[in-house]
C-alpha cells in the first residue's frame, strides 16, 4: 500500500468516526417522543379539552394490552424491509427487460430485412 492509499485510508476513517460520534455529542439531553404523542399534545394544546384517541390498534386489541417497543420496532423494519424487496424486485424487473428489449433490436438490426424471422 503506498503512503498515499494509507492517508486517504486514514483521512475517511477519521470522517466515519466523526460521523458516528457527532450526533451523540449534538444530541445530549434531548428527549424524543413518537408523532402520535406530538400529535395528541397540539390538539390538547389548540382545543384546551384531553384527546381520546379513536380507537386502539388491532394488535392491541388482540392482545389486550400494549405492544413492547421492542415488537413496534420489529414489525417496523419488516414492513420497511418487505417494501425495500418489491421496490428492488420491480426495478430489476424493468431493468432486465429493458436490457432485453434493447439486445433484441440490436441483434435484429444486423440481420438483413428477408432473413429476419417475424415475431408473433
């Protein structure tokens, strides 16, 4: 490895700890909360009166009592990660035809017009 791999080695390594370590140094003492809890807040904040929410989640109901952050979380990421698959699924989709359709008109370019064979 030449001295200047080594430096641009070390130079993005140096970014990488920067990256991970300045949000926890930005964000010392910060509270979060969930948007439903933001969301009930404001409308007690603008109506004056406490909000009742409409209805329970399902699951909740199912289980009659409240789901563990935890299982929220998880259910999360496999929603996130069963959309991430068919968005990748249909992009390779179009992908691949597109690279199909295009070698099928260049192969065809090339053959002359009475040895071509008609596509039905």
């Amino acid at each position: 490895m030449t001295a200047k791999n080594k430096k641009l080695i070390a130079i993005l390594l140096a970014i990488v700890v920067v990256m991970v370590v300045a949000p926890f140094l930005a964000l010392r003492g910060a509270e979060f909360g969930g948007s439903d809890d933001a969301g009930s807040v404001m409308v007690e904040e603008i109506k004056g009166e406490t909000y009742e929410p409409w209805f329970t989640p399902v699951l909740e109901n199912m289980i009659h009592g409240e789901i563990p952050g935890e299982i929220e979380s998880l259910i999360f990421c496999l929603q996130t990660g069963i959309g991430v698959g068919v968005i990748a699924f249909l992009m390779g989709r179009f992908y691949e035809r597109k690279k199909w359709e295009d070698g099928k008109t260049v192969a065809n370019a090339d053959v002359p017009d009475h040895v071509r064979v008609s596509e039905a």
